[in-house]
C-alpha cells in the first residue's frame, strides 16, 4: 500500500523541480527524467514523454524496484533502470534529476574517448554533500550513450563500487544525474554541477 500523503508530497516536490529546471533551460522540450523515494521499494518517476516544465500530479507514477509500474497505465521513462539502480546503491539517496543541459552536452561530446571529466580547485565543490574544502577533486565518470539501460544500468552499478563517493555522472552527448538525500539537497547539486560546466567550458575558450 502506498502513502498517498507522502506520495503527493513527493510528486509535488518532482513538478516544483520540473518548472525550476525548465525556467533554466536545462531539460528542453520533454528531455530529462526526475524521481523520488517513497520507501525501499517504490519510487515516484515522471511519466516518459512530459514536459517538465508543467508537471502535475498525474503526471507521476509509482515504479518499483524492478522498473515496473505499480496500478499505472503511465510508461515510466526509458531510464528508469538508472534511478532504481542509484537508490538501491545508495540507502540514503532521497531523490534522482537528470537533465539535458547545453553545457553537460558538449562538454561531455569535448571529452572524447576519456571515461570521466574531472573538477577541481573551485569553491563551489564544496556545495556537493560531504565536501568541506574547495580542495577537493570531484571525478565525473563518463558513460557512452546507448539505448540499452539494463547494460548501462550494469555498467553503472560496477562503477558505483568502484567510486562510492560520487555525486552524479554523465552519459555521453546526452545529459547529467545526480542525487541527494533528499530534494532540496538534490537541486543544490544540480545548481553547483551546471556552474562547475560552465566554468570548464569557459576555461576551454580562454585556453585557446
């Protein structure tokens, strides 16, 4: 049985980070896709197809931990896979954003070859959860973009071993997740990635 209180809490705190996200231009058209816990084995997910700059309500659903809806006729996105796997991965992970801005686009097509983008000496690092320093580095791993999620949902799970600490990574000409213990936690990470990109992207202009 689902809260419904609860759900509606969280389905209101994923629209009011729709219009947020959008009014920034960071997820054009319907692009990106936005989650949030309910219990350790539902979550709440925009329904594939949204425009998130004018979510409500009804269009959310519950999800399970396998991906599947629960007593919804709504498709859930394509990468639900990637949310259900960040939220078994991380106990504490109380909210998911993915988001298609210019600067993680291109700055992820700029890195090639390269399996993570790399930030470090900013202040603004230390708006990630558990950073105390701008002496820090925050390594960015690097996904190739692909239509197979339960592979790249693998994928991601094997890299999650491997770098416990991170804050959100990038899929490939394709766009930006990060997550925090709870929303509000979660859109401050989104805020300090976007600036962090768009400072690289201007220190790769003034280097040329």
């Amino acid at each position: 049985m689902i809260d419904t209180p609860l759900f509606q809490r969280v389905a209101d705190e994923i629209a009011d980070a729709g219009r947020f996200l959008y009014s920034r231009g960071w997820v054009p058209a319907t692009s990106g896709n936005f989650s949030g816990r309910l219990d350790d084995q539902h979550y709440a997910l925009t329904a594939s197809g949204r425009h998130k700059g004018e979510l409500q309500r009804k269009d959310i659903l519950v999800v399970d931990r396998n991906g599947d809806p629960v007593d919804s006729q709504l498709r859930p996105s394509a990468e639900t896979l990637l949310h259900t796997t960040l939220y078994q991965h991380f106990p504490e992970c109380g909210a998911v954003l993915h988001t298609h801005s210019v600067n993680a686009t291109v700055l992820s097509k700029l890195a090639g070859d390269a399996d993570e983008i790399i930030l470090e000496d900013y202040e603004v690092l230390k708006a990630f959860q558990g950073n105390t320093t701008h002496d820090t580095v925050e390594r960015i791993p690097l996904f190739p973009n692909t239509q197979d999620m339960v592979q790249l949902g693998k994928d991601l799970a094997q890299r999650l071993e491997q770098q416990p600490n991170i804050h959100g990574f990038l899929i490939q000409g394709h766009g930006l997740y990060t997550w925090g213990r709870d929303m509000n936690e979660t859109r401050r990470h989104i805020e300090a990635f976007e600036f962090l990109f768009e400072c690289d992207m201007e220190m790769r202009r003034c280097s040329r």
